[in-house]
C-alpha cells in the first residue's frame, strides 16, 4: 500500500511539473497612457528552454523595441537528486497609436515540440500622462500645507456596491487610495463605522500593493485598502462616518537661488511631507422586508437553494446519527439561521452545528447545519422536507425552497451503552431496574373454554332472573302453603271435608268385617253410617237435612254426575229397606258393598279433579315458559383451531400459535382463556402492544384472573413509558380489590344463593313458633339481604367494566399526543410509545381524545391506538 501511495505521489509531482510548462505568464499594465511608452514581457518557465517563440502587436499599438530575450538558468541537487529549472523572458516596448479599450494577442511558444500559448490581455488606453511624482509646480504648490486635504494627485474613495437594500441584503463596500505622487508611509489611520450594520472584513491587505486605474480620464496608481460586506440590520436612512488617513508624501525641493556653486548639486532634493486625505460621508437607503414572512423564513436574503443527506440511514435505536441542511446561493451567507426541522417522536435531537463556506466577497458560498440526534425507537421513519425560505431581491418577494424527504431505518437496540452527541464520544448508560433472569410469562390454558361469541354475563340475564323470581315465588308458596295450613286447622268444617272420605273407609272397613260373619243387620247399620257421614262430613249437612232431594242438589252443586247421585241416593234406600226387612243374603251385601266403595270414590275424586284443574294448567304454563339455560357449543373448527394453537405453542411456533387464536377471535368468539393464550403467543414473537390488549381482555372478561394479572405486569416493564397513576379512593380500592377475587358469574351464584337464604331466613321470621326463632330469622334474613346486594353489585360492576369500552393500547412504535384534533395547527404536547395505556374521553372525526392515569389530556389519531 505504501509503494502505490509513493508511486501516485510520483506521477502527480510530475503530473504537475509538466503542467508549469503549458503556459506562458504575461506581465503588463492595465492602463497605459496616450504617449506613454509600457512594457510587455512574455516569461516561460519551466525545465526547458523554448524552442520558438512567436508574438506580434496589433496595428493599436506601434512596437518601439524588442524583443527583448532574456534567460535565466539553475540547477539544485538535494540528496542526490538534480533539479534544474529555466526562466526566458522576452520583453516588448509599445506606444499606443490611439485611446480604447483594446486586447493583445495570446503568445505562442514550443517547449520539447509542444506548443503552448499565452492569455490575451485586455488594455486600456487614455487620453493623460501616466502617474509619476508630480510635477515640480504642482508640488511646490502644496509643501506649506502639510495638513490639508489631498487634491487631484492624492484622494480616498469608499464605495458601495449599491445605496439602495432591504434589511439583510448584502453590500459590497470597498475602500481605496488613488495617487499620482510618491508615497513613503501612512499614519493615524481611522476607518469607517457601521452603525446599523453587520460588517464583516473580506480583504485587508497587509502589503499595500498598487495598480494602475482611470479616474476621469487619468491615470492613477490605485490600491485597495479594505473591503467589507455590509448586512444592514435596520431600516431608514444609514449614514456610514468618512475614513480618514494620513500619507507620508516624499516631494521635490528646486533651490531658489542659483547663485552658489553647490545649488547644482543640491537641486533635486527630497521632503517628506504629510498629507490628510479623507473619505465623502455616505448614506444607504434601507427598506423594511415586506411583512407575511413564512414561517420557514430563517433571514435569508437573496437567492438560495437548500439540500439535506443523514450520515446514515439505518442504524440502531439509542445510536446516535446526523442530519446536514446545506443552504447556499448568493446573499447573506453569513447570517443563515438553522431552519427548523420537524423530526420524529422521541427522537432526542442536540445542539446545532453551523460551519460557513464562502468566497472573498463574502456574498457567494453556503452554510451548512448539523443536527444531531439520537433515536430511542425502532421503527421506520421519515424525515418531513425540511422548507427554507429567504427574500428573492429580484422578483421583490418571498419565495420557499424545500429538501427531498428522508427516509430513516431504526432497528431495535440492546439498550445498555450508547453514545452521544454531548458526551464528547463517552459512552453513557441507559440505566434500568435490575430484574429477574428467569422472569417468563405465566402458562396458556390447555382445557377447551367454552366458547362466547358476546362476552355475556350470568347477571342480569333472563336466567338469573327467572331464578330469582323462582326463589321469591317459591317463598311466597311456602309461606302461602303454610297459611293455607293454619288456616285449614282453624276451620272445622274445612277438616271435615277433607276427612270425609277418609271417614267412610274406615266405617266401610267395619262394615266388611260385617259382611265377613255374615250379620245382615249390623253390615247395612254400619254401612248406612258410613254413606250418611260422608255426606254429612262432604257437603256439611246435618243428618236432619238429608233429604233426598237435598243430597241430590248438594252432588249436583259440587259437579258429581247425576248417575253417581242416583246410584248414591239408591244405595242409602237400599240401606233403609235392609234394616227393617228380612236378610237378602250375602250377595246383595257383597254387591251393595261395592258400590258403597265405587260411589263413595268416584264423588270424592270428581271433586278433587275439578278444584286442582286450574292450578294444573297454571303450573304447566310456568313450565313452558321457563327458558332453558344452556351455552352452546363451539363448533368443530374452533375446536381444532384451540387444538392447533396450544400444540404449536408447545413445539415453540410462536407464531402459528398466535394465529390460531386470532383466528378464533376472528370468527366473533370471546372468552377469557383465549384472550389469555392469545396474549402469552404475541409475548412470545415480541409484539408487545398486542400481548398488553389481550391480558387487558383477558381481564376485562375475568378480573380475578391472577396469571393474566401476572403476565400484563410483566409486560408493563418492557414499555417504554411509565405514567403515574392518580390514587384511587381508599374504599374505592378496597372494594375493587374484593370486587377481582372472583369471576362475575361466580358472584352472580352467590347473591342467588344468598337470596335464596334470605328467603329461608323470611320464612322462619314469618312462621317461627317462638320469640327466638322469629328474632334468629329476621337478623339473619337482614344479614343475607345484604351479603346478597354486595354479590350482585360485586358481578355487575365487573359486567359494567367489561362492557365500558373507554380504555384502548397505543398500537403504534411512536406517537405525537396533539393540542387539537388536527396533524397540522396542532401542538405537541407529549409522545407516547407502544404498549401504553390511555383512557377515550371523545371521538371528533378520525381523533380520540384521551386521558393518561396521571390525568393529563390530548388528541391522538383513531388509526394509533385500539379499544380494548
């Protein structure tokens, strides 16, 4: 590597050797006199000699001698190397035939065969003598005014490129002395001041060098003193105060008297004297800028043009990169301001760098800044064209000139060290928590969940209700049931009636015990009782109002059927007769016993049929109305796709366990163990923002979930934002924190089996036989009533919380959280990053309105975040 660096070293200091040859240097006034005769000379330098050389003034000018050839030779050996080097002059002498401005041809010369020529030189040629020491009259004139101003041979001039600018418009102003006399020195030298300007020195020669100018027509040796840019910074009418120098002139002094021998001698003598010469006050017209500015106007006047790169397009988050705006063009270079560059969210950007490039007239050149900056996200990203404008002097208006948009990849970083822009190349450290290495997301379910395809509840459902009200109806029965009873007890006639059947079989019994030994009269005795009590017992009727045609009204009033009234009356006839007559034998009395049964059966349940016939249909309404409570089942492709997701999960696909799950959530099921399984697959592939949603779900479905309590805390660490949460009220917590300790539907079977017992305990109240058991039932029915509401309210809030969609997850890696709902007359008032969770206040077109735990409020887009 180092014999190529030495060998292009070699052939670019020959390169460049040879190349001193191709031209010829050409040495002559600018400004030459009408009868003035000048110089030319023609110099080739170079290793060799040239062979040829060819020149000839054109017909403006008369050639009084020459060429004039002269040659010049050396030759150095350092450290046995040799050098040699030529120098040929040819030199001219011409006389101006007449005044012009006019071009002498180019020179033509042959060094080692190759020809190369000279620049044609423009000259100008005036009617006047050329600059000398002056005069002896003209001089003698001035030696006793040492101290006033200069007149035609020796004046100072400052000028500006223009007395008329707006506000930041550059000016050229230029200072020079013009003289036809010889001048030894200067003194007291006092420049101008620029008050209301910004100045700034392009050229102040240490060597005053002087070259030949016209002024007015003559001749003067001119040289430049100072030269300034001036930037005026206020409007109105602004003077700038003379300059002022003192020359040091040498002047000749002639004798005045030629009596002595010596004046000969001593008649060129020389004097030094010193002469003031100063500068015309000056005044520059400065107009205002026109008001409506842009608001990328960073005082550019001018004509700019602007341009931006990064010093790296993809790198890291937390490493640090660069973006270069570079302004250039004609104008106010020097007082550029940065223009503003709007970059990304939680991109940490650092103090400007500026560096400034221009030419000596400190008008031309460009500016460029350096903004530095660190990103802490990852992510795509692009950098908005940055806008500049400046004050076009010429079209007299404002105009905007704009970079090509950047674009900007961020991997993810490993945290830890990084560097910065301030830190002077350091590396600084990202400190975070110490943590647990063996720190993991809690288990997936495997069991089949059941299936919900709209996150419905236990409470508040027809269910629960029905049920409710069967408690509530069944405790109404019950205490109904036993009022009934005591009711039953009170009333005599009422127990005889129920026992009226009961009755005659008993008589019927002993009257079969009659017919068994075959006494005839004591089986129709016995047998006739029993008919006369049931009706007396059945129909309340004394024994002396049972006439034949009041036991027929009585069975035909309770709906027995007149063939039973019939067989009934025939039967107690059949008795009568059989006690005061002779024995029929023991067939009739087995016959008439059979019928006393039948009869005495069929009547006592026609009546029954009749009484529990309403309650019958009532009871078979309540059934059919009663809904069945029953959750269907999930169908078959669910099934296998619950199925396929926990084996992918355990053979470690990650990713084909997560679609999977989605998938099923795709097709409109719910269910808090699959929001649970979903959330552990997106943890697991890194999406950290969907793994915090479905945790979110998963609680929303089952608060009392402690793993996807777990897991969503776990998550919470790995975001970058950490907001603060305003303290809920003390009761409040308390009562969330008893509120998760179960599921809904759990508190729900609660409150119902609480209710149940208040309904136990009202009945015991109610139909308690002593003064303790009244006072252990009412207490206690109290006591139920109240753990039962807590139930309910504990399963309803959970219900309300899930069905309250007000809280959602910062889906993008990024955010702006904005002032107003609008991308572009808005603020920024903070940024949030992925995973973080806001509360929705309002929708306004595509912006929510949110609210973060700390309290503090924007606008955020639709498209940023998702509802849990």
């Amino acid at each position: 590597m180092k014999r190529l660096l030495t060998t292009l070293l070699a052939v670019f200091g020959i390169l460049i050797a040879s190349s001193a040859q191709n031209s010829i240097l050409v040495d002559v006034h600018e400004v030459v006199g009408m009868d003035e005769r000048f110089n030319v000379t023609f110099t080739v330098e170079g290793e060799s000699e040239p062979s040829a050389f060819e020149w000839a003034p054109t017909s403006d000018f008369q050639l009084v001698w020459g060429p004039q050839k002269g040659t010049s030779t050396s030759i150095q050996i350092i450290n046995g190397k040799t050098t040699r080097s030529s120098r040929t002059t040819y030199t001219y002498i011409l006389l101006p035939t007449h005044t012009g401005n006019f071009t002498l041809p180019s020179a033509t010369a042959k060094v080692k065969g190759k020809t190369i020529n000279s620049n044609p030189i423009r000259i100008e040629v005036v009617d006047g003598s050329p600059a000398s020491s002056s005069s002896t009259q003209s001089t003698q004139s001035r030696t006793r005014e040492s101290s006033e101003t200069s007149g035609g041979d020796l004046f100072m001039r400052f000028t500006l490129s223009r007395t008329s600018a707006v506000v930041g418009e550059p000016v050229t102003a230029t200072l020079k002395l013009y003289q036809r006399v010889n001048i030894a020195g200067f003194e007291n030298v006092k420049l101008p001041s620029f008050n209301g300007f910004w100045s700034q020195e392009t050229e102040a020669p240490t060597n005053v060098e002087f070259h030949r100018e016209t002024v007015d027509g003559k001749i003067y040796n001119a040289a430049l003193l100072r030269r300034y840019v001036l930037i005026p910074q206020k409007s109105g009418r602004l003077s700038i105060d003379p300059a002022e120098l003192v020359c040091l002139v040498n002047i000749r002094n002639t004798a005045s008297t030629g009596n002595s021998i010596f004046d000969s001698f001593f008649e060129d003598q020389y004097v030094t004297v010193r002469r003031r010469v100063t500068t015309q006050p000056v005044t520059v017209n400065v107009t205002a800028l026109p008001d409506g500015a842009p608001a990328s106007f960073a005082g550019g006047v001018g004509d700019f043009k602007v341009s931006a790169y990064l010093s790296k397009d993809t790198l890291k988050a937390h490493d640090a990169a660069s973006l270069i705006v570079t302004v250039s063009g004609n104008g106010n270079v020097s007082l550029l301001e940065a223009p503003k560059v709007n970059f990304p969210p939680d991109f940490e950007v650092y103090e400007v760098k500026a560096t400034q490039k221009t030419d000596k007239t400190g008008t031309s050149g460009s500016k460029t800044f350096e903004y530095p900056f660190i990103p802490r996200s990852h992510g795509e990203f692009d950098i908005a064209p940055v806008p500049y404008s400046y004050y076009d002097v010429k079209a007299g208006k404002y105009a905007t000139v704009q970079t090509a948009p950047l674009h900007l990849s961020v991997e993810k970083g490993q945290g830890g060290a990084m560097s910065s822009p301030d830190s002077g190349g350091q590396l600084t450290v990202d400190r975070k928590g110490v943590r647990s290495l063996g720190e993991d997301v809690r288990y997936i379910r495997t069991r089949k969940p059941s299936f919900d395809g709209h996150g419905s509840f236990f409470v508040g459902s027809g269910g629960y209700w029905v049920i409710l009200a069967v408690l509530f109806s069944a405790g109404l029965g019950i205490w109904l049931a036993f009022r009934k009873m005591a009711a039953m007890r009170a009333d005599i006639a009422g127990t005889r009636n129920r026992k009226a059947t009961r009755q005659a079989m008993k008589r019927l019994k002993a009257a079969e015990g009659f017919l068994r030994q075959d006494l005839h009269s004591a089986f129709y005795e016995e047998l006739h009782k029993a008919l006369q009590g049931f009706i007396s017992d059945k129909f309340n009727m004394d024994m002396a109002d049972q006439t034949r045609e009041n036991i027929v009204a009585a069975l035909e009033k309770s709906g027995v059927s007149v063939e039973l009234a019939a067989e009934l009356t025939s039967l107690l006839d059949a008795c009568e007769f059989a006690r005061y007559s002779p024995g029929s034998g023991h067939d009739a009395m087995n016959e008439h016993y059979n019928i006393a049964v039948r009869v005495i059966s069929s009547i006592d349940s026609g009546m029954k049929t009749k009484r529990n016939g309403a309650s019958a249909v009532v009871a078979a309404l309540f059934l059919i109305a009663l809904p069945q409570i029953a959750d269907a089942e999930a169908g078959n492709y669910l099934d296998s796709l619950w199925t396929r997701g926990v084996e992918a999960y355990n053979a470690g696909q990650w990713d084909a366990a997560a679609a999977s799950w989605q998938g099923i959530l795709d097709a409109g099921v719910q269910g808090g163990d699959l929001y649970y399984n979903a959330g552990n697959a997106y943890y697991k592939t890194g999406d950290i923002p969907k793994a915090i949603l479905n945790f979110e779900r998963a609680l929303r479905a089952d608060p009392s979930d402690k793993d996807a309590r777990y897991n969503l805390a776990l998550c919470n660490t790995l975001i970058q934002d950490k907001i603060d949460e305003v303290p809920e009220f003390i009761l409040e917590q308390w009562g969330r924190k008893m509120c998760y300790l179960m599921p809904s539907d759990r508190w729900a079977v609660l409150s119902l089996l609480f209710a149940a017992l208040m309904t136990g305990m009202a009945l015991l109240f109610l139909l308690g036989r002593t003064a303790v058991w009244r006072k252990t039932g009412f207490f206690s029915a109290i006591a139920a009533l109240v753990i039962a509401f807590l139930c309910w309210d504990f399963a309803q809030w959970q219900k309300s919380d899930y069905r309250h969609a007000d809280g959602a997850i910062v889906m993008q890696a990024v955010v702006s959280a904005k002032s107003s709902p609008s991308a572009d007359s808005s603020t920024d008032l903070f940024i949030l990053h992925e995973g973080a969770r806001v509360t929705i206040l309002d929708t306004v077109s595509e912006w929510y309105r949110i609210s973060l735990a700390d309290g503090r409020q924007a606008w955020l887009p639709v498209s940023s975040v998702e509802i849990i």
